[in-house]
C-alpha cells in the first residue's frame, strides 16, 4: 500500500466549453481543491482576458496557482510541475482530492508524467542570436526555422510565443535532438491515479460561444485591463503572448482599429480552441463528454461523477 498513486482529477477542454462552472459542481460532489491548469491565471492583474474565475464564483472551493505572479515574471513548464506536484501533496495531505482543471495541455501532461526537462541544454550565446533574428526578421521567420527543424514542435507553439520558438531551437543546437524527440524518449507511464475529463461540443457551437465570450469581457472592460499592463511598458513578457492581450497592443501600438483588434481576438481564441482540442485528443487518454446544448448539465454532472467515482473506487 506504501507505493499506492495518489488518485488525482483532470478536467480538460477548449476555451468556453465551460470547464469552470462544472469544476466547481465537480468539486463539491468529491470533496476537492482545484489546482488551475491555465499558464495565464497565474498573472495578477491578468482576470478578465483570461476568464479567471471570481471569489464569488468558487462557492467556497479552494483554488490554487491564480494570482501567485507578476505579469512582468517568467512562468516555465518546469515552474509549472513542480508547485502543481506539491500542491497535490498539500492537498492529499489535508484529505481532499486534488483536480487540476484547465486547457493547457503541456503544462498538465508534465506533471502526470515523468517529464524531466532539458536544463542541461543550454547557450546563452545562441539564445541571444536568436532573440536578435527575431527582432530583425519578425516572429514568423523564427517559427518557420522551427517548422523547418522540427514540425511537430512547431504545431505545438503559437509563432508569437517566440520565447518558446527559440527554447525548442536551443533544444535542437545543442543536443542535436529535438524537443518533439526528447518527449518521445520519456516515460508514458502515468505518476497518478489520474482520471482524465475532457469536455467537447459541436464546433460551430463552440465557436459561437467563443465570440459571444469575446464580447462580454470587452464589455467587462478587457480594454482597461490591457491598457494598465501597456501603460506598464510591459513588452517581451511571457504573459502579454496571451491571447486577448497582444491583441489588443495591436490596437494600442496603432497598428489596427479596435473593431479589427476584437475580431482578431475572436479569430484567435477559435484557433487556440482548435489546437487544444487536437493537442489533448492525441496527447493523454481523456474520456470524452459532449457539452453541445441542449444539454441537462445535472444529468451530465452526474454522469461525469458516476464515471469518477467509478474510476477512483469511491
């Protein structure tokens, strides 16, 4: 029994499939603290362009890892796995169930698996010319060496989220592997007694969801929120590569209208929502639930408890 895997909960799922709502309904039933699996909730200051949930919202459900950093701060996988892996220590230990609920796929598949990462592999010389090349040729040039170099790697990361672009590239020059062979070689054994949720719906559902989403927190006042970190100065940050914040800089640098700004906004979060489904449906075994309305969420609830409980021996 000394050797028995912690039983944790994932719930996974595109942008506005309604991963929050459920979460918490989720939790209560199981006696659970929610650990968030969003790489943007972890910013201050950052609420509405990444849908954080409120105080109000929570009814009372712990949740951990929103809030704990400057949006001027770095956040890295590896930072990601190692809070999440002793919050789920914490958690066990106050006897509750630890559930990670989010849409960012490597950060949740790094702490259910031994993923050890490649700190080893670095230069700071070629980081530097790479940083350069992308200042001089623009992001897309950078992404395209990578798609060149390493196509699998390359669907996996925005071309703006050039920090990650250029981490792959250094991955690649000096080891002489790439990022996507270094995944392959670990492990696929799971370190938990995970049970993994995935929420889906009909697309164009989804993408109606998405827009009309896009529409309440601008009227939540998402510009405000942008203009605060622009006013800041803040520029090669990690957290302003988020979808509803570059965005809006676009509009801020002058470079688009707000009306374009918004449906670039849109246009974006549907192709994110794309790319999480396909990233998760390849990446981890998840059991698949159908939230495309009409649906009778206390039916689904339950379903989705049934199968937990089942899967948990509860």
């Amino acid at each position: 029994m000394k050797n028995k895997k912690q039983s944790v909960v994932i719930l996974v799922g595109p942008t506005a499939v309604g991963k929050t709502n459920l979460s918490i309904q989720l939790a209560k039933a199981l006696n659970g603290e929610i650990i968030s699996g969003d790489s943007m909730q972890v910013y201050k200051g950052m609420d509405i362009g990444t849908a954080k949930i409120s105080e109000q919202e929570t009814e009372g459900v712990p949740h951990h890892l929103i809030d704990i950093l400057d949006p001027a701060d770095s956040f890295s996988t590896a930072d990601y796995q190692g809070l999440v892996r002793n919050k789920i220590s914490e958690i066990a230990k106050r006897g509750k169930l630890p559930m990670i609920v989010g849409g960012t796929g490597l950060y949740i598949q790094s702490v259910l698996y031994d993923y050890t990462f490649t700190e080893e592999a670095n230069d700071p010389a070629f980081r530097e010319e790479m940083q350069k090349a992308a200042v001089q040729k623009g992001a897309e040039s950078l992404h395209a060496k990578l798609a060149a170099a390493d196509p699998e790697a390359a669907k996996a990361i925005h071309p703006n989220n050039t920090r990650r672009v250029i981490r792959a590239l250094e991955i690649l020059h000096t080891s002489g592997k790439t990022m996507s062979q270094h995944l392959k070689e670990q492990k696929r054994e799971l370190l938990y007694n995970a049970v993994l949720i995935g929420l889906t719906m009909d697309r164009d559902t989804l993408y109606e969801r998405i827009n009309q989403r896009v529409d309440l927190m601008m009227e939540a006042g998402l510009l405000p929120e942008v203009k605060q970190l622009y006013d800041r100065k803040l520029r090669d940050c990690q957290s302003i590569q988020a979808i509803g914040y570059k965005e809006l800089y676009a509009y801020f640098d002058g470079f688009v209208t707000l009306f374009e700004a918004v449906e670039q906004l849109k246009q974006n979060s549907r192709r994110y929502a794309k790319r999480q489904l396909t990233w998760f449906r390849n990446k981890m075994p998840i059991e698949w639930f159908d939230m495309t309305p009409p649906v009778d969420m206390e039916l689904k609830k339950k379903e989705i408890f049934t199968h937990i409980a089942g899967k948990l021996q509860l």
